[in-house]
C-alpha cells in the first residue's frame, strides 16, 4: 500500500511538473511577445516624434533612452510652447484694454466735437 501512495505521489508530482513546464513555455511566449510589442512601441513613438531619426533608425532597434530623450525634448517644445501662448495672450489682452481705451477717448472726443459744433 506504501508503494501504491508512493506511486500514486510520484505520478501527481509528474503531472504537476509537466503543467509547470507548460506554464513556463506559455510565460516565454508571452514574455518574447511583450519584448517584441515595446519594440514595435519604441519604433512608433520614434516616427511620431521625428520621422527623420526614425529613418535614421529604421532595422535598428531603438534605445529606451532614444525614447526617453525624444519624449523629454517634445514636452519641454510643449512646455516652451504654453509659456509662449501665455505671453501672446498677456500681450493680447494688454492690446486689448488699450484699443478700448483709445476707442472710449474716440467717442469723448466725438462728443466734444458735436457740442462744440
């Protein structure tokens, strides 16, 4: 009967190593697909960012720093960006109160020189 269970272990054993295997195969692929998809990523965001450094890169793989270097420079264009619109919209609004102001001393003039006509 010892042997029988002894048996019986070792065949469960076998099974679960045998599931553990195909676990681990089924982990590779998924892993190899993940590496194969951030590459694929990395491209795309490299030709997003600069067609041209992509042409320069293309059959290469791209560097996460690549990426990182890219995406760093397109956020301080953006960030350069809004502070330029900030500006534009402060000179605005200074040119604005301007014109009305010059536009309220238009019609006071208007008026004067209908009274004094």
């Amino acid at each position: 009967q010892a042997e029988e269970e002894l048996k019986e272990g070792c065949a469960r054993r076998a099974l679960q190593l045998q599931e553990m295997g195909r676990r681990e195969c089924l982990l590779r692929a998924d892993v190899s697909r993940a590496k194969e998809q951030l590459e694929s990523f990395k491209t795309r965001v490299m030709r997003a960012c600069s067609p041209a450094a992509a042409a320069g890169v293309a059959g290469k793989a791209v560097t996460e720093q690549q990426v990182i270097e890219k995406v760093r420079q397109i956020s301080e264009e953006n960030q350069q960006s809004r502070e330029r619109e900030k500006c534009l919209q402060e000179e605005l609004s200074s040119r604005l109160s301007k014109e009305k102001e010059v536009s309220a001393n238009i019609e006071v003039f208007r008026k004067s020189l209908e009274e004094l006509q």
